[in-house]
C-alpha cells in the first residue's frame, strides 16, 4: 500500500546508466535531487527553491558535498522519509 504526494515523483534509485539515458528527463519547471543512502531520485518542482525549510537542506548539502556533484544531480543529505516529511508541507503551502 502507499500513497502519491502531489507535485513530487519518486524514481526509482539513481544508477549512472540511467543518468546517460535520453528517457530521464526533467519536466521544465522542476528539479532532479537523490535523497537517502540509496540515492532515491526525486524530482521536485523549483517552486520549493523559495522555501526557508528547503533552503536549509539546501546548506546541509553544501556543507556536505560542496557544489561539486559529478551526476549532475543534488543530493540531498537526509533520509528519504524526513525529505518527504519536508515536501508534503511545502505541497500544503504552495
């Protein structure tokens, strides 16, 4: 059983094959990050950018990684259910 939060899409786990497939696209409008241990993929809309809870792990990731990320991808440094945690609020806000 599971359930869809509105505006988010949870992909499957990040693998460099995938990165270099033309089918991994990103709508306009939105954001690939990998969030967990397991480099879950989520793509999220830019809108949430603007927002002081996401900014904030938006600095942890610097903090932690720096800006260089070799996938071109964000990584997010929290588990997947604190990210969603954080992305449902932001769904009721926007």
């Amino acid at each position: 059983m599971g359930f869809r939060i509105p505006g988010i899409v949870r992909q499957g786990s990040f693998s460099a094959s995938k990165a270099t497939r033309k089918g991994v696209e990103v709508p306009k409008g939105y954001l690939a990050v990998y969030v967990g241990v397991n480099m879950r993929r989520f793509v999220i809309p830019i809108s949430y950018l603007n927002q002081p809870s996401f900014q904030h792990l938006l600095c942890q990731a610097a903090e932690e990684f720096g800006y260089d990320h070799p996938t071109g991808g964000l990584t997010i440094p929290c588990n997947e259910d604190e990210f969603l945690n954080i992305t449902s609020r932001l769904n009721e806000l926007l």
